[in-house]
C-alpha cells in the first residue's frame, strides 16, 4: 500500500503515540517494518473491535443514542443491537489502539486460579505476552472467534460418526462431500462412537481435570473407536480459504494466480498452539486413557457475508516421547510464571506475522520491543501511551465530539 506524504506523517505519529520507533522514517528497525506490512494485510479482522454499545445523551435537549466511545473517522451503521464500523482503515486500527489504552477501555479479569487450562498451554504457546494478557485484561470478542463459535454449531462430526446417507450428507455437507481430507476423515469416524461431545448441551459445561487437578480442559470431542477399541479426541479450528479460482484463459499471469490459490487451499495447516492445545487433552485428561488426538482444520469459504466450509485438512497426533517432553516443558514455565508472578521476555522473539495477527494485539506493549519482562497481572505500564498532537485531540470538549461524531459518522435518526 502507498501513502502519501501526509499519511505518512499521520502514522508516524500513530505509531510514536504507542511507542513505536518512527518506522517509515528510517529502515533502521527491520522487525517494526515487518510488523507494520504485516498488519496491513492483517488489520481487517479486528474490525468488529471497533463496534460500539449505545450511549443515550442528550443532544439539543434531544434524546440521542450515539455509538460509546465512537473514532470519528469511522461510519457506523445502528444494527438494531449496536453500532457496527462499517468502514475500518489502518489509521483507524491505530487510533482504536490508542483511545484503548488511553481511556483504559479494557475490563479487568479478576482471577487468582491455579488451574492451568488447555487454552493457557494454547496462549502460551503463542507468545508468553498473550498468556498474561488473556490471564489479566480483555476487550471485545473478535471476528475471527466468533466466527469459530459460530461455525462450531455446524459441525460435521456427528453427521460423520452417525454415517448418514450420501443424499442427507449432500443435503447438509455440500461441497464438502467431494474433498478427499473430509471423505478420508469421514473413513476413520465412522467406526467411532461419542463419549464425550463439547458441542451437546449436557456436555457443555464438563471441564475435565489431569490426575493431581491442576490441569483442566474442554476439548471438542471425546471418541472410541471401535474397531480398535483405542480413545482418542478431537479439537476443531477454523480456517479461512479464498474461493476457488476457476480459469478459462491459459495465460502464464493466470497460472501463477491459481497455483497460489490451489496452494493457499490445499495447504496443510497445523499450528504449534493448537497441537499443544490438543496434546494438553490427550496427556492431561484422566477420565479416560487417551491414545492420540486429532487435530481438524475445516476451511471456510465468504460467499455473499455467509461461511461455507467446503474444506478440511487434519492430522493425527500419537503420543511419543518428544511430545510429552515438549508440553511438560510449557507446562512447568506456566506453573512457575503463575508463582513467580513475573518472566523475562526476550525481544527477539517477537515475530511481525504473529504479532500482526495476535488475538492479543491491541492490548500488548510488548510489540515494541520496549520490555525485557512481563508481569502477571499484566502491569498497566506496558499500556501507557506517549501525549500526541492526535490524543490532544481526544481531550476535546464534549460538546465540540458530540457534534463532529453527528456530522461525520452516523447518519441522521
Ligand atoms: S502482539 Fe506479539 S508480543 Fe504481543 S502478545 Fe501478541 S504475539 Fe506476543
């Protein structure tokens, strides 16, 4: 993306407010290049973090709603339930990042638990900083977690297990039918039968715990299979994929654009937290001797603002040796993290594409590169923002916001 002169001015100031070196000045701070290119394909997901609850004022001795703590350069649309960003740009993305750790916009997450849960392992796993984020501070749900909550109410599991004809699978599955992942998986589910299901309503609120208590998890499924008598269980994820790319033209620019299509949907995904979230399950459950894990990716296509999984890819985790050795290593840095309260944090491993994607983003400090250590609760000095010329702003009268939001963004009632 090319930025003006000014643009560019406006987001060095951005990124000096949240402590940033002033990357497009100078190439001096490979990392901070990096994450800001990344960001710039990334940003859109965390748009339904700007949405906003109704705030009821008085305007011209008018009731109004308005959108509660709006960006003014963002239109909203009243969807009957809040106020939903219905344009979202980097600069907006910033600024949200700001007025968020300026007006301390986060909730508090009061938790003394000694528990080590599943999605503790999976936090970690990603970065250490996300684990004391999601431990101590939390904002909006974002998209892509909905989404999976969501797409998690259509899953195919028991449709599998169950075996259902072709036509009703058809009916239910679509496109999904014909994927050779899906009818090899549908191969090896249907001789299982359901122990334990996260998706049922009675199942739902089980949390399973390891043999001392200290460990408990919730994963997606519980199964036998029962020509070998093995158990083993399931954790889903959701993944998105662009739509198939169809071609009538042969051209050489043609190629290249389908085979990186072909590659982004056909690729083999698995990722380091979620295979630790899944192994967490199959060495910490002690209701039932687990043999291995599965790990299923299904992929999802946008057609018309709708999801279609038309897609999967998935893996098979045994246990071995390096496995469990790895995940006791997690394990026992949280147990201490969680004692001592504090963990060093080695600049240098920060990863631009992570943290441009983090789910944590927006409330970490730690993507500076300004902190060598983190804090458990996450300290409130790793969210301090720099006074700009653009906070300045934000400590405008009321009156003057109040009309500028009516002006700019919400369309008259
Ligand atoms: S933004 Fe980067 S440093 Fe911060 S929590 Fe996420 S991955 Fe870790």
């Amino acid at each position: 993306m090319n930025f003006t002169s000014n643009q560019k001015v406006f987001i060095n100031s951005l990124l000096d407010q949240l402590n940033f070196n002033q990357i497009l000045k100078s190439n001096t701070d490979k990392f901070m290049m990096e994450y800001f290119n990344q960001l710039l394909k990334s940003y859109k997901k965390f748009k339904d973090l700007a949405n906003c609850e109704y705030l009821m004022i008085l305007y011209n001795n008018v009731e109004r709603v308005i959108p509660k703590n709006a960006i003014l350069s963002i239109i909203y649309k009243d969807n009957g339930e809040f106020f939903e960003a219905e344009s979202f740009s980097i600069f907006d993305y910033l600024k949200l990042e700001i007025m968020i750790k300026k007006n301390e916009l986060y909730d508090i997450i009061e938790t003394n638990s000694i528990y080590i849960s599943a999605s503790d392992i999976a936090n970690f796993t990603y970065c250490p900083v996300s684990f004391a984020i999601s431990r101590s501070i939390k904002y909006k749900t974002l998209a892509s977690a909905k989404i999976g909550l969501e797409l998690h109410e259509t899953s195919f599991i028991n449709s599998m297990i169950f075996n259902k004809s072709k036509k009703e699978q058809v009916n239910s599955i679509e496109k999904i039918y014909y994927d050779e992942s899906f009818k090899t998986l549908s191969d090896i589910l249907k001789n299982c039968d359901i122990l334990y299901s996260g998706h049922s309503p009675n199942d739902k609120v089980k949390y399973f715990k390891s043999s001392r208590g200290n460990f408990i998890g919730q994963p997606d499924f519980i199964l036998r299979d029962r020509t070998t008598n093995k158990i083993f269980v399931i954790e889903e994820k959701y993944h998105y994929i662009p739509k198939q790319f169809i071609n009538y033209r042969n051209t050489e620019y043609y190629g290249d654009v389908h085979k990186k299509n072909r590659n982004e949907r056909e690729k083999q995904i698995g990722y380091d937290n979620h295979i630790n979230q899944l192994l967490s399950y199959v060495y910490g459950i002690a209701d039932y001797e687990i043999d291995y894990g599965i790990l299923i990716y299904w992929k999802y296509e946008i057609e018309e603002n709708k999801r279609n999984i038309t897609k999967c890819s998935f893996k098979i985790f045994y246990k071995n040796e390096e496995h469990q050795i790895n995940l006791n290593k997690i394990y026992l840095k949280i147990k201490s993290f969680l004692r001592n309260k504090n963990l060093e944090f080695d600049i240098n491993i920060r990863n631009p594409k992570k943290c441009a994607s983090c789910i944590n983003n927006i409330l970490c400090g730690h993507k500076t590169g300004n902190f060598n250590d983190i804090s458990l609760p996450y300290n409130s000095k790793y969210l301090k923002v720099n006074k700009g010329s653009f906070l300045e702003s934000f400590e405008k009268d009321e009156k003057n916001y109040i009309e500028k939001l009516f002006e700019y963004t919400i369309p008259e009632a």
